[in-house]
C-alpha cells in the first residue's frame, strides 16, 4: 500500500528476509579531575584578577555485540500507525535451531583528555559622564586529547544449536511501553556473559582471533588559543539614560589532528569502496578578530530597549574532529569525524523591547538575525563497503552560507500578592520562531541549519518560597533536520527531520541547613517520542522514545 498521491510504500509483505538479532553490552567509565586557584586584588580605580585551571580526564566505553542470523519467510511491515508494526511468521523467533551464529563485535575506546588554562583581568575605573570603566584580559588555554581503540569484529556462522547456552529470551519485551505489534519475541545473546568474560564467549565459539589495539585508529588532537580582550563601558544618566559596552576580542588559534582515516573510491554505481587508510596531520593557524557592541536605552523606569551587534566563532568539538571511524556491523551503521572542518563564524543583530510590571514581572519581545558561515551540518553520503559489510556512515562538514532570523515573545512573573506560602508561586513563558537557511555540501541542496526548529515554546511554572525552590517546564518544539542523507543517483539526497515532541522536566531542591541542599530531578516525565523522516512525513525512519530519568542527591557547600 503506498501513501495517496506518493510512491511511499506503507504497508508490505516481504519474502525470504535475512535478519538480525543482537545482544548487546555497552557500558563506560569515566573520572574527571578540576583543579582551580583565583586571586583578586582591588588598588583605588584598579581591580585585578588572576585565575588558574587544570583539569584531566579519563574516559573508557566498552561495547560488545553478538548477533544471531536467519531468514524470515515472511515479513509483514505497517508503518501506518503510530508505532510501526512489523510481523515475521512461517519461523519460530525463540527456537535455537532456527538461527545461525552471526557477526561478533568487540569495541573499547579509551580517551585522556587534558586542559591547561590561566586568565588574567584587569579593570579600570573612569570618572567622567560617559566613559565609566576600561576592562583588558588575556587567557592562554592548552587542551589535549588521545585516543586509542581496541576492535574485533569477525563472523562466525554455522548453526546455532551447539552453543544454546550463549542465548537467552529477549528481557527487553516492553518496547514503546508494550503499545506496538512489533515482534518482541526472540532469543538474544546473554548481554551478561558478553559484559562479564566476552574472551570466554568468543574462546567457546571456537574464534582465536582476539581484541586488539588498532594502530591505524590512533589519533590525538592538540589545541592552543591565545585570547585577548579590549572593552570601554559607558553610561549616560541626564537626558535619554544609556548604558552599554563596546569592545573586541582577539583570538589565535593553534590546532593539530595526527592519525589515520579511511579512504574510499566512488564505484559506478555511486557507492564507495574502502581501499585503505592514510595518516592524517592536519596543522592550522589562524587569527580572528572579533568586536562587539551592546547598547541599553531607559525609555522609562519600567521599559527599556536593549540593541546588541556581533562577531563570533564556534570551533569545531574534538568529537567532530577525530579522523576514526566509529562502526557498528549489527546495525550496519558508522560515524566518523572530520579534522579539515572549518570554524562557525557568525554575525550576530539583536533587538529586544523589555517592560517590566513588577518586582518580579515582566514581559519582552525580542528579534534576531545571524549570518553564519561554514556552518557544521551531519550527513551522510550512502552505501560505503568496509569488509564485505555496506554501512551508513554519518560525518560533520562544513555546509556554506546561511541565514538565521526569527523572533522571540515571553514573560514571567511571581504570584507575590498571594497570601503566605502562596507567594511563592511563579510562571514562566516564552515562543520562538525561526526561519534559517544555508547551502549543503550536496549540490544543489540548500536546507535549514540543523537542530533549530522553526516553532517553539516554553512553560514553566515556579515555586521559590524560603528553603523550597522547585520547577516544572514544559518545552515543545517544532520539527527540525538532523542531518543529509545520500540516497544515489536513483533515490537522490534526503534532508532527514525530526518530528515535532514535547518534553517535561521538574525538579525540586530543599535547603536543609545553609551548607546541605537535597535535589531531586525528573527529566522527560512524559515518555516522548521522537520519531524521523526523511524529507516528507510519509518516508518514515527512526521511531524513538527515550525513558524517565529521575536523579537524587545531597550538595555540600563549604
């Protein structure tokens, strides 16, 4: 069955379907150290300050996988509904003897991490009836990263019957809260043993090969800024009352990529192939100058208008720049990074009209516009071979020109004229619209900037009363891309979006002593679902739904 006036397939029957079922452990380990010393020194119109920060961490993310194989002799998919449904029938999903030993996958990667930082300020005070105070800073910042893989990936094959104690019943049998018709059904491998003696598992399928560490995945990133800043604040109390800043600050930048990355050649039909690696020794400098101006007006007591003009720059993460790929054989899917990505540079105009009712109320109406370049746009560019195994890998590159603009309406206030505890009572409350665009790296492709939803709004409501401050925020929004799919010359490329969800949060803090606070925090209360297409409603992709988290704890202060 296809959608009315579409050639997108709803409803069908497949026959004779290989597939794939695997148990998988995943799991990381992280420790994190800052360490952070400051001084301030005050001396008549002069005030210094002096900051220092080290910070080391360490992260490790163990995961490993084993899939069992088979054939379906038939699959009925409805993806009509709000949950898809999907059917095989003519094989028993929880009998051993209808599956083959599949692909066994074992990753660990180990990151360390380093941050070396010290920033200097210096301030000072003017007596005149414009120019109020001259601010100067310096920071120097030395931040690296190493990475080293351990991979194994082989397939073993041959019936699965002689090593039944590997499998278990899916534990996993409530999906989307029980409320789809998919198959749930089926034996998987014990994700226990596999977390707990993966050697032993793979020693008993009878594989010698083992997990080992992956010369050509090795990478390591090294990043040095240099930072400088020059700002003059002003203010004027006769006449119009004004006030505001202007300045620029200085960046040199100094970032080093040393590894390996893949290499691939495009075949005739459009895929890629792997043929090898090449090392990758990426060393760049640059310097960018970046001013700013801010500006309020008192129109009154109550209203003001606030004016802001801009340059600024987004450099590229070290998870957007590391050269490895990143692969996952069940899935047939894979990420990779990209050390030639560009900075995000970006001018920035901001107008907001602000009135405020109340000590605790007010109301604003703000507009924005932002002209970005090398925007950083996820995508991927179809089918590429590695192994004799066809992945879908997504990568981060710099998409061109484009544009933001939009404005923003909101407000809050307390409920102060209640009566006691109920004073404390409080709401929030604000809508965003977004228009954006900007050139892709596929040609002829243009789209909107990725993760910014064209509608949005916000709701909380507040208490903050004594010891109790506690908060419930409601957040909607729009859909939005996430990234560019290649489809091939037949399918062609594929903007992927994500459908509009709304997302609930609360949390709770009681101040037990002045030192000890108690939290508490809920975030997506609601169950939301967060589903995908690709260009059109109708070609559906990923249904997702993340689970509750609730977090407690006890804070200290000194």
């Amino acid at each position: 069955m296809l959608a009315p006036g579409t050639n997108d397939v709803q409803k069908i029957a497949y026959a004779n379907v290989p597939f794939s079922t695997f148990g998988v452990s995943r799991d990381t380990y992280d420790e994190n150290y800052q360490y952070s010393a400051g001084v301030k020194w005050d001396t008549g119109p002069a005030h210094l300050s002096l900051d220092a920060n080290y910070s080391k961490s360490t992260n490790t993310l163990y995961y490993a996988e084993l899939d069992l194989a088979a054939v379906a002799p038939r699959i009925d998919q409805d993806i009509t509904t709000t949950v898809p449904t999907m059917k095989i029938t003519g094989l028993n999903l929880n009998d051993i003897n209808s599956y083959t030993i599949g692909s066994m996958t074992y990753n660990q990667n180990n990151y360390k991490g380093e941050l070396k930082a010290l920033r200097g300020d210096v301030s000072f005070d003017i007596t005149s009836d414009f120019l109020k105070s001259m601010d100067f800073g310096v920071r120097v910042a030395d931040r690296t990263t190493d990475f080293s893989p351990i991979r194994f990936f082989q397939t073993k094959g041959g019936s699965a019957t002689p090593y039944a104690g590997l499998f278990i019943a899916n534990p996993l049998n409530d999906m989307f809260n029980g409320s789809t018709n998919i198959d749930q059904n089926f034996l998987v491998a014990d994700f226990n043993k596999l977390r707990d003696d993966f050697n032993g598992v793979r020693t008993q399928l009878g594989i010698t090969v083992a997990p080992a560490v992956t010369p050509l995945g090795v990478y390591s990133i090294h990043e040095k800024t240099y930072a400088g800043y020059a700002m003059a604040k002003f203010k004027v109390d006769s006449g119009l009352r004004v006030d505001g800043n202007i300045g620029v600050r200085v960046i040199k930048t100094s970032l080093q990529v040393v590894g390996n990355r893949a290499v691939f050649v495009q075949q005739p039909n459009g895929s890629f192939l792997q043929t090898g690696f090449a090392p990758v020794n990426v060393d760049t400098d640059y310097v960018t100058a970046l001013p700013s101006a801010n500006v309020r007006f008192k129109l009154t007591d109550e209203l003001q208008l606030r004016l802001a003009a801009s340059q600024v720059i987004t450099r590229p993460n070290f998870g957007q720049l590391a050269p490895t790929l990143t692969l996952v054989p069940g899935a047939q899917t894979g990420s990779s990074g990209n050390p030639d990505l560009s900075p995000l540079k970006a001018d920035q105009l901001d107008a907001s009209l602000e009135y405020y009712f109340s000590p605790t109320g007010s109301i604003y109406a703000a507009a924005f516009y932002r002209k970005v370049q090398d925007f950083i746009q996820s995508s991927s560019r179809g089918q590429e071979t590695i192994d004799g195994i066809v992945y879908q890998i997504t990568r981060p590159a710099n998409s061109g020109n484009g544009k933001i603009k939009g404005f923003e309406v909101g407000g809050q206030t307390f409920f102060d004229f209640l009566p006691g505890l109920l004073s404390g009572f409080g709401v929030q409350a604000n809508y965003t619209f977004v228009d954006s665009n900007t050139t892709t790296s596929f040609a002829g492709l243009s789209a909107p900037l990725s993760n910014l939803s064209k509608n949005s709004f916000n709701v909380s409501g507040i208490y903050e009363k004594g010891p109790v401050s506690a908060r419930v925020a409601y957040n909607w929004r729009d859909k939005f891309l996430t990234g560019i799919t290649a489809g091939g010359s037949t399918l062609g490329n594929y903007p992927v979006y994500r459908k509009p969800y709304g997302w609930l949060d609360a949390s709770l803090n009681v101040d037990i002593t002045k030192q000890i606070t108690f939290t508490l925090e809920g975030s997506n209360l609601l169950r939301a679902k967060t589903d995908t297409y690709f260009d059109v409603p109708t070609r559906r992709g990923n249904w997702e739904q993340d689970d509750i988290q609730v977090m407690a704890g006890v804070r200290f202060t000194l």
